[in-house]
C-alpha cells in the first residue's frame, strides 16, 4: 500500500536553488510551477531535502502533545535514542519524570523490545543457511531496499519495528483501562510514519507519533523538577548506535547514506555473502544522529555505558505473532509486459538523446533521464529544458 | 528474435580500481528497464564473476549485453587468453588459480565458473590458448 509521505512543502515562493531535488535518492521530488511536488510512492521519509533547502522550505512533522485530551489513559514509548541523549542515569531518571510531566499516565522505555528484536535478528542470521539478513530496525533502509534493490527484499529481517511490538504489549495489558492512547517519541522523520497519526497509517497500534524537538522545549521546562526509577536493556541501547554495538566477525556495521549504497550494491553483486547480519544506518551515529533529536551524536554516543553501569533489564520475553510480519514481501508489481517495458526505455533513450545530459534540475526534473521520461509520458516538451530553450533562443 | 538492445564494454587486465564497472552499468540499464528483481539478481552475480575473471585471470577482453524481442538477455564474455588449461577442474567448486594478491583483494575464492553456471539459464563456454568465450543466456518473459 502506498503511504503519504510525511515531508511537506511550506514556502509560498522557491528560490529554484534545486537542491531538495537533486538531493533526493530516488528521485521522488520534482518542481513544477515553482512548486515542489513530493511522489508519496518513492519517498523513504528519508529527510535528505529538508535538510538540502536553505530556506527552510520543507517540513515534517508529528501529532500535537494536545492529542492526550482525547483517550482516557496514556502511554509515552521512548526509545534507545531519546535516552541516550542523558549522560547518567540520573540524567534519565530525569528526563522521564519530565516526559510524563506532559500529561502521560505512563512513560515506557521500549529498550527490551529493542534488544530483544537484536537478538531475534542474530537468531535469524545464524538460522537461514547461506542468507545474510539485514537488520529492519531502520524504516529507511528498508523502503530504499523496496525502491532501489528490490533483489535485496527477501534479506530483511521479517520483524516489526520495536515501537509496534511495544504497542501491542501495552494494548494487551490495558485492555481495561478505557480508551487507550499511545504516544511514541521519534528520533527521526522515518518513524514519524510508524502510527495511526498524523499520517493515517491506520494498521499501526501505536496512536500518535510526536517529533522530538517538538515536545522538548516543554521537557525542558520539568527536567530539574523530579524523577522516575528506570533501568535499561544494554543490547537495546546497542542497537541504536554503530559504534558501540557488540560485533562479531560476521557482522557488518555502517553508517552513513554513501557508505550503505555502496554495501548495498556489493551485496546485490553476491560479494558480501560471507557476513551474516548487515546492520545499516543512513544516519551519521545512527538513530542518535537523528534529526529530530536535540543531542550532538559525536557526544552522546557513550552514554550508553553511563547507563548501563549500575542496573540492567534483559531484552523482552515476546511470542513470535507480536514480533515477525511480512510487510517486507513486496512482489515485482509492475504490470506491464516485458515488451511495453522495452518501448518504454527505448523511447526514453531516443528523448534523452536530444537532452544536453548536465542533470542540471534546471527544467525541476532530477535528471536529463527522468526528463526524457516525463517528455515520453506527454507531461513535459524538450523546450521545457532551459538549455535547449536558451540556445534556440541565441539561435534566433 | 531481433537485437532490441546491444551494448559493447571493454575490460582491460589487472585493472583491479575498475572492477566492477562493467557490471553494475549493465545492472543499472537492467534495472531501469524494469527486469523483474529475481532474474536480475542472477544476472548481477554472473557478471560480476565474469568481469573478474577477464581482469584476474585473463589478458582483459570484451563484453556485449544483448536483449531480445522474445524476452531473453545474453551476455558474452571474450578474452583473447591465455584459456583454461584444465576445464573440468575449473568447473569443480572450490578449486582456484588466483594469484595471492588477487586473493587478498577478497577475490579467488573458487567459486567463480560454477557459480557463474548455476545463475545462468543457459551456459556455453569454449576455450583455447587463444581465448575463453563465455555466453550466458537468460529468460527474463
């Protein structure tokens, strides 16, 4: 099913700069009529263009901290990423009694199901014979799988996301307590999808998902103000950081966009068969080097020791319903013949013969290819490129 | 059947920084085409096992990629030498001629023509002191 993307366009005039444009890694923006247009099936919430735009042009955002007016108990999940921003438990213990202070009747750390969800990953790596499994916990890396190396589907791990498994517990714990609201903090534009709000994904078991450096000015104002006992799993705290997850000779760690396209492509090539898990951030730091987090990730990514010292919780005890789902299992949809395909590419190669080949984004196309192929589909003219229109024009 | 779609690449011996290149632009033209991800899967490997083997084990040599109107790719890999003594034994899984540096570069591992095989639809290789031929077909419609 094709889902709305979350990033949106806000600027009543463009400067053309075309950067969100060419920054895109699928190529899902485009500009038309000096707007930007966003196609909602090739976007990976990835938030490459909102950080491109220099005029603070595009956005995403979460659900408002009003929403827990409307249910009549409340949950607030938090993540490895968010906790990871404290330096000492001390700090965490802090930082939860101030998340609740928002109006939560329960704040949960979702660091068990995290690291439970790990070890399911390496269960699966050391099960499927000659597979290497990548891990799912990414919702980026697993749409830029779909998008860009569909022969890679069938190696991700089949698991839900840790905030779903959460939510599902928590469902099923509080079935008595009337309507029941969950809120999950996400560290990064990807997970703002992952709930019922505000993107109307309906599948999803958690309610709301709240944008971090949204709700933390509020968090800030309590954080002095009290505390709430925690401990933490280690292997969750793990999972969100490159740097300081446990490694064994057949895993593969990498963070970074450039750094996992090249993997990925090697991968596709048969050429890293020999690692067993490959776990993959597009973040710098990984999910501490998310952008809705208000830490710097080169700091912050050794707290996970300050956190762990004194007490430690094991990774959850979960049944096999709650974790494993098949959302990954995306079949060749496209229903054209392989002959229509044919047409299709040799037409384009005959438009992008004529087209000056910079991929400058002049025209608000990414590349002089997707030109050709809008030029092909009828929505676009050759005239339409500013180069071949400014010669003719010199011409005259 | 007709050639709808013909490309020629050259790969030059012991051209270690390049390696590769071949491969990925014809799993790049592939992909734009819209080739379901399962054949192309197959095609990315043989390829790349092909390419390697004409710059570690051979003087360089030629690749063409052909698809056709019936909905079938072949791909042929000529080198101009120095052929494979022993053809069976290179057929035999495991067993390699690679030069140390080439192992060390995390190539060599032995599987190279068998895998290559057990990819392709179809498999045709000859082979003299005056080159190696590959060709390798596969169904795609």
């Amino acid at each position: 099913m094709e889902k709305k993307t979350v990033v949106s366009y806000t600027l009543e005039h463009c400067v053309r700069c075309m950067r969100c444009v060419q920054m895109c890694p699928t190529s899902a923006l485009s500009m038309i009529d000096d707007k930007v247009i966003i196609n909602d099936g090739k976007c990976l919430n990835c938030g490459r263009c909102i950080r491109a735009c220099h005029s603070k042009g595009l956005l995403a955002s979460g659900s408002s901290i009003d929403a827990i007016r409307d249910y009549d108990y409340t949950v607030c999940l938090v993540p490895s990423a968010m906790i990871s921003s404290c330096r000492s438990l001390d700090e965490a213990e802090n930082l939860f009694f101030a998340v609740k202070e928002l109006g939560f009747d329960e704040v949960v750390d979702i660091t068990d199901v995290e690291g439970r969800v790990m070890k399911e990953t390496r269960f699966l790596s050391e099960h499927e014979e000659g597979q290497t499994i990548i891990s799912s916990m990414c919702p980026v890396i697993n749409r830029l799988i779909e998008e860009r190396y569909p022969m890679l589907i069938d190696n991700i791990a089949p698991l839900n996301y840790p905030s779903e498994i959460a939510a599902k517990q928590i469902r099923k714990k509080y079935q008595d307590k009337g309507k029941l609201g969950i809120f999950y903090c996400c560290e990064c534009e990807a997970k703002l999808p992952l709930a019922k709000y505000p993107y109307n994904n309906m599948e999803y078991e958690v309610d709301h998902a709240l944008a971090i450096v949204d709700i933390f000015p509020m968090i800030r104002e309590n954080l002095d103000k009290g505390r709430i006992p925690v401990t933490f799993c280690r292997e969750g705290l793990q999972s969100c950081n490159p740097t300081m997850m446990i490694q064994t000779q057949s895993d593969l760690i990498a963070d970074g966009y450039d750094k996992i396209n090249d993997i990925l492509d090697m991968t596709e090539f048969g050429l890293l068969d020999s690692f067993k898990i490959l776990h993959l951030f597009p973040c710098f730091n990984g999910c501490i080097g998310g952008h809705l987090l208000w830490g710097n990730s080169y700091l912050t990514k050794n707290n996970i020791d300050a956190l762990t010292y004194k007490w430690r919780k094991a990774p959850a005890d979960l049944i096999f319903e709650d974790m494993y789902t098949n959302d990954f299992n995306k079949t060749d949809d496209d229903p054209r013949s392989f002959m229509e395909k044919m047409t299709f590419f040799q037409k384009v190669n005959e438009q992008l013969e004529k087209l000056p080949g910079y991929d400058c984004s002049a025209c608000g196309m990414q590349t002089c290819r997707i030109m050709a192929e809008e030029i092909v589909k009828g929505t676009r003219k050759v005239d339409d490129c500013h180069i071949i229109h400014s010669m003719r024009e010199k011409g005259k | 059947m007709n050639s709808i779609l013909h490309k020629d690449y050259t790969v030059v011996r012991d051209d270690y920084a390049r390696a590769g290149k071949v491969s990925s632009d014809i799993k790049a033209t592939l992909s734009t085409i819209g080739i379901p991800p399962s054949v192309l899967r197959n095609i990315a490997v043989a390829s790349y096992e092909s390419e390697i083997n004409m710059i570690i084990h051979a003087w360089g040599g030629d690749i063409t990629m052909d698809v056709f109107d019936n909905g079938t790719i072949t791909l042929v890999f000529k080198d101009p030498g120095p052929g494979i003594p022993d053809l069976e034994k290179a057929m035999t899984p495991g067993w390699s001629t690679a030069s140390d540096e080439a192992r060390n570069m995390g190539f060599g591992a032995g599987m190279g023509l068998p895998n290559i095989k057990r990819v392709s639809d179809t498999f045709d290789i000859e082979t003299s002191e005056k080159g190696t031929t590959i060709t390798l077909g596969f169904t795609v419609a």
